[in-house]
C-alpha cells in the first residue's frame, strides 16, 4: 500500500520539473483518489509563469468530485497571492478537497501564509510531514539562500 510518505516523495519529484526562478518556490502537486489512483499532477510554472503547483493540478479536474481526494503539496497551499485573485488555499477549499498533506509550510519571505490554519478552520484534514521537509528547502535553495556578494 502507498504511503502518505511515497506520495509525498512524488509531489517532491513532480517539484523538481518547475524552472528555477529566484522569485517564487519549485512546488509540486499530485492529486490522489481515495483509491490511490493519481488524478493529477501540477508544478509551479507549468501551464504560466505565475501558476501554483496545486492551481494547475486542479485546473485539470474541472467538475471532478473530489471530497475523497487527497492533495499532496511540497509546500504548503498559499492564502495571498500578488498575481491571482485566488489563492491555493482558496482553490483547494472550492475544489471540495477534504485533506491536504504538505511537507514544509511557506517560510515568511514572499507573502505571510496561513494556510494550514485556514484548512484546518474549514474542516480540512492537514498532516504535515516535515520530517521530508529538507528535500523541499533543498530544491528551493535558489530562493531560500542568500546569495553571498564576491
């Protein structure tokens, strides 16, 4: 049986396709059935420079029932959003989503993220499995490291 953890890694790998761009984070998305079968897939810049991980996964479900769906995001869903009217939060709650599993929440350097407090609010199951976290601060290195002046 696939764990919460293999799924994980998976959105961690789907991260690692998103161009490197210093002013927004590599994420990646896998949307999993209650059955265990992959919905669908979403990195950060995949279909536009300015679309979410978890925005392009759900943009290819339009109309799916997805209340039994679980959402695996490398880094947590995103409550402010300078480029979009609605955030990855947002879009999760309208997709009817009922559980979200992240492995590092958004660390405050673009936008003050509340995102597993909103879920969690609405009645949204959270698991945070920051024991992966390293993988996500690794792959993000280009935003979260502070270039060093020659």
């Amino acid at each position: 049986m696939v764990s919460d953890v293999d799924w994980m890694h998976a959105a961690i790998t789907v991260s690692r396709t998103a161009p490197l761009v210093p002013t927004r984070y590599a994420v990646g998305a896998v949307v999993v059935d209650h059955d265990g079968s992959v919905l669908a897939t979403g990195y950060t810049g995949e279909t536009d420079p300015a679309h979410h991980a978890e925005e392009v996964a759900l943009a290819k479900l339009p109309g799916v029932d997805l209340s039994r769906a679980t959402i695996y995001t490398s880094l947590e869903p995103c409550t402010t959003r300078r480029s979009r009217p609605a955030s990855c939060t947002s879009l999760v709650l309208d997709a009817g989503i009922r559980r979200v599993v992240l492995a590092l929440r958004e660390p405050l350097l673009f936008a003050d993220c509340d995102g597993v407090e909103t879920l969690r609010r609405h009645g949204v199951e959270v698991v945070e499995l920051s024991g992966l976290a390293r993988h996500v601060r690794d792959i993000n290195a280009h935003v979260l490291t502070p270039a060093v002046a020659p």
